[in-house]
C-alpha cells in the first residue's frame, strides 16, 4: 500500500517542493528576488475571495491609510509571503555552515536566564512570513520543541513533521495539550505563535488593532499549570535583504494575571507592536477577524 504521503494526489506537493530545493541553491540575494516574484505569480492565481482577505485585513488595522497606501502595503506582503515559501525550503534543507552567515541573534541572554531557573519556556512567537527560517535559526542556537498545526496535506505533514524533529527535539501538534504540559514540567522550552484560530473553548475576546478579536488563553493556562516562563521571540528579514535578525525579549512579568482578557489583551498589544515595526511580513491573507464578539458575520463576507 503506498503510503499517504507518495499518494499521486501529493505529487504536485512534491513537484513544487522540489522546484523550491532548487531554488534555494541560488545565492541567497537571488534566491529572495526569485521570493518575491513566486509571491506575485501566486497572487495571479489566487482566488478573489483569498484576496479579498488580505485588503479587508489592511482595512481593518491600517485605517489611516489610504487605498493607494494599503495596496502598496499588499504589494509588499505578497512578495514577502513568496519569500517565506522559499524560506520553508531553506529552513528544511539549508546547510547550517551557510545559514549562520545570514543571522544576527540579540538577547539569547533572556532565553539563558529563563532556561537556567529550571522550569519550562515557551517561545512566544507571532505568524511572520519568515518565522519557519527563523525557528531553524534559533534551533542552531539553543534546544527547544516546536509546535504545528497539522496538515491536511499528507506531503506537508509528513515533511513538517520529519524536518522540524531534524532540527529540533521534536515536533508537537498543537493540539497535543498533554505533550505539551509534559514538556515544560520537565523543564524543557517550546516554541509556538497562538495567533491564529484559537478554539473557543480556548478563547476570550480581546483588542487586536482596536478590533474586539478571539484570542488564545492556552499561553496563560500553559504558564499557570506549569510554571513556565513566557519568552517573545521575533524572527524578521534585514530591510538591506542580508539575511535575518532574530530578537528575544525578557521574559514577561507578572504573567499570568488573574484575569484571562487582560493576558490575552497583552499578548496582543505586543503582537501588535511587531507587525506595526514590519507590517509586510506579517500574515495577512489568514481571516483574524472572521468572529465577532456580537455574533454577527464575519467581516470576511
């Protein structure tokens, strides 16, 4: 029996992986041009309903903008997104002897002195286009589990999967909570960006960009069953196109509150913070905003 991921349905999968192996081989200034015109041939074959997702985003957090302004904004996100396609691919197959070429690292001393207390860290992370590349960076660094959320691409999964496990300690789904709660009672760090589709049961309202939006509780309730140390960690692009700087930041104060919205609300306002420093790279084309606190439809409709 040929297994899911060889399946023939999988094989355009393979086909354009293979393309992007190819690619990455380039030097690195040509590799990212190659990014950014992938970026643009994929907005020629997106649906009008994905794209309508990505202005409506602008829109929303970026009112102050006129319409020239956001789609010149939009421009520059979907190159950034071709990008992070071939990124995926450099971050899976890259030789580390040439990717610690393209990184500066600052304040890996926050993550240390996390790490030395003895309890678990969560990397706290947002979704960038450049955050695969930035976890392998990181990975090249210091030991740490990562997080995903499976595919319904047999391909995708299994090539997820097996390179994050490569290159890290290992690979969780993100809705393995019991691996995860292990993880850090045993003192170890994981690396996850709980910005996208929360579940309800996992959820509050909370201001993202002014917007009353559905927002993840799993960092707080992550932190008080295991005593874990909250560590933001922002991967990001050089604007001169060298290669990456990745920043880690002192871990959170007085986290978590009594009051779950006003830790979700935090969480987001320094979200919120990073895309506003580089609001190309952040992921736009995903519907944040597709529930509404009043219950009505979502502004995607």
């Amino acid at each position: 029996m040929i297994p899911s991921h060889l399946h023939p349905k999988t094989w355009p999968t393979w086909t354009g992986l293979g393309i992007f192996r190819l690619l990455i081989l380039l030097p690195y200034p040509l590799m990212m041009r190659a990014g950014g015109l992938i970026g643009h041939l994929t907005w020629l074959l997106l649906s009008e309903k994905r794209r309508l997702v990505l202005k409506k985003n602008l829109e929303l957090c970026f009112p102050e903008l006129d319409i020239t302004e956001r789609e010149a904004l939009a421009r520059q996100h979907i190159e950034s997104a071709g990008k992070g396609f071939l990124e995926v691919a450099l971050a899976w197959w890259g030789k580390s002897e040439d990717l610690s070429k393209l990184v500066n690292y600052t304040g890996l001393e926050h993550l240390e002195k996390a790490r030395a207390a003895g309890k678990g860290v969560i990397l706290l992370s947002a979704h960038f286009s450049s955050l695969e590349i930035g976890g392998r960076l990181l990975a090249m660094k210091v030991p740490f589990e990562a997080l995903y959320r499976p595919s319904d691409n047999p391909a995708v999964e299994y090539l997820m999967q097996k390179n994050r496990t490569r290159h890290t300690e290992g690979a969780i789904s993100k809705n393995d909570i019991k691996r995860m709660i292990r993880s850090l009672r045993n003192g170890k760090t994981i690396w996850y960006a709980p910005d996208q589709s929360p579940s309800r049961n996992n959820a509050v309202f909370a201001p993202f960009f002014g917007i009353e939006t559905l927002s993840s509780t799993a960092t707080a309730r992550l932190t008080k069953m295991t005593g874990a140390a909250v560590v933001p960690f922002l991967p990001l692009r050089r604007n001169d196109g060298t290669g990456y700087d990745l920043q880690l930041f002192a871990a959170l104060d007085d986290f978590p509150g009594d009051d779950e919205t006003i830790d979700a609300t935090r969480i987001n306002q320094l979200f919120e913070s990073w895309v506003r420093k580089r609001p190309e790279e952040y992921f736009w084309f995903h519907r944040r905003f597709k529930r509404q606190s009043d219950g009505k439809s979502d502004y995607y409709s």
